[in-house]
C-alpha cells in the first residue's frame, strides 16, 4: 500500500490574495496619479503613501514614484522611503533629463523599488516650500519616465500648491485616524472638494480609517470597534463602504523609520494590498479622459 501526497489546491483565501496581487499590477495606459490626503497631522497619510506606493511597486514592472507636495516644514515622505532623495526643485533644475536612469540620480528608491522624490523642505531645509509652478513642472516632467505617481499632500487644502495636485490627480486617498476626533478634519476635507467641484475625484475615492493607537484590553478593543462602525458609518455619505478599509496599528509603522512592506503585520500588508487593488480598478479611467 502507498501513500501520496495530497495536494489540496489553493485556499479561497490564496486565490484572492493572487487577485488582488494582478489587479495591482494591471497594465495603466497613460498616467495615473493618487494624491493623498489627510484629515490632519498624524493620521498617517505619509505612511499610506509610502505603503501603497510600495505595494504598487512590488506587483508592478514599470517605475512608480510618490512625491513630497507638502509645503510644511515637516514634510518627510523621503524619511519613510529613502532620506538620500533629492526634491524636486533639483529635478526641474536639470534640462538634461532624457532618460530614467538620469531621473535616477535625483530620486530615492526604498527595498520594494519604489523611487521617491523629496519635498524642498525635507530634513528641516529653511528653503522656501514647493511652489505651485514647481509642482506643476516637475509632475509634466517626472510623467514622461512614470506612468504611475502617487503624491503626499499637506492638510492645508487652501494652500496656493493644492490646485495645482488635484488638477494632476486621477484620485485621492483620505487617510483618517480612528480616534474619536477623527473624522473632523476628514469631514471638512471632504465638503471642501465637493464645494471647489472636484466630485469626479470623490466619486473614485478610497478611505483609509488608519488606526494609530493600539487597543490592549477588551474594552478598548470593544470601543475601538464601535467607533470604526460609526465612522463608516459618517464616511458612507461620500465613500461606498466597499472603498473604506480600517488598516491595523502596526508596530513597524509607529517607528516612524523607513517603511519596509515585509516587516509589516500579515494584516496590515493584507489591508494595503486591498487598498490599492480598489485604486488600481480605476486605472481604466486615464489622464486621458480626466
């Protein structure tokens, strides 16, 4: 009598993850750029960006590059990626830009291989913040060697830079924290690009409820509970619930280092997964058609 190995297939959870791994890396025409905001300091859009950006990277053969447009002074997407990063003030200094890898000398590039480019104001530089015309240029440039471009953007949407990113921008990500005040400057985001007529960008838009505290004990995790409820809730107004995702408190992400997607919790790198799987499903709708 023998025995056999029994090879029992995938599990339904194998499959989807396989799914969501192909949607991400789903052939875009043209550009496609996500900008991303937040409600306010600390609800951890830098970290998403760089995540998301990471993720897209590691499903994907072509380049892909997240930009620091915060004007503040405090700006650090390339600490979260790769602090060596030039800004894009340099960028759009050099006429000599013909090919990626001369692009490659400006830009930072983290494990996954996603690029990064600097805010002006990145690691405390006194200069002057990005400017709307810096963008602008330096977006229409970097284009020409990325298809896909996510951008981290300031809590300030009246500032002079906005217009400019959302003009850019095929979607957005609202990163929230899931704290009880949470949704108040996600709220105010949100009524603000529906009264300055930016309704095609909400109608593609993926909610982030980002969790920045850990819950230890049962009650805390009990409230933690009712508050997501109820901030989807408050959310499904404006985001079909199916497009919000609550991604986890993750120990490697509060170490406000670098972030790698390997040293990520199973289900935070499953949610960031998720999160841009519903992003790249937009990616039949290009620059082309904005």
């Amino acid at each position: 009598m023998s025995f056999k190995q029994i090879n029992v297939g995938e599990s339904a959870g194998e499959r989807l993850v396989q799914h969501l791994n192909s949607v991400v890396g789903t052939n875009l025409r043209g550009n496609y750029t996500i900008a991303v905001l937040g409600g306010k300091g600390g609800a951890g859009k830098t970290v998403t960006t760089a995540a998301v950006g990471s993720m897209f990277k590691s499903q994907r053969s072509d380049p892909v590059v997240a930009i620091d447009a915060d004007p503040a002074q405090a700006a650090n997407l390339a600490s979260r990626i790769d602090p060596k990063s030039a800004s894009v003030r340099e960028i759009i200094a050099d006429d000599n830009l013909l090919r990626y890898s001369d692009v490659r000398s400006y830009t930072g590039k983290n494990a996954a291989g996603l690029d990064v480019v600097a805010s002006p104001r990145h690691a405390s530089s006194s200069g002057p913040s990005i400017t709307p015309e810096e963008f602008s240029c330096g977006h229409n440039r970097l284009q020409r060697f990325y298809n896909l471009l996510l951008v981290d953007c300031g809590v300030d949407l009246d500032h002079p830079v906005m217009p400019e990113v959302l003009g850019h921008a095929d979607t957005i990500v609202m990163v929230a924290s899931a704290v009880p005040d949470g949704a108040v400057g996600a709220s105010t985001n949100f009524e603000w690009l529906h009264q300055a007529g930016y309704q095609q960008l909400l109608s593609r838009m993926v909610l982030v409820l980002n969790h920045i505290r850990s819950s230890t004990s049962r009650r805390d995790k009990k409230a933690t509970r009712q508050l997501v409820a109820t901030l989807i809730e408050h959310f499904s107004r404006w985001v079909p619930p199916e497009r919000i995702f609550e991604v986890p408190f993750d120990p490697h992400i509060a170490t406000a280092g670098i972030v790698e997607l390997d040293a990520l919790k199973p289900a935070t790198r499953r949610r960031v997964l998720e999160v841009s799987a519903a992003l790249a499903s937009g990616f039949s709708s290009t620059t082309d058609q904005r």
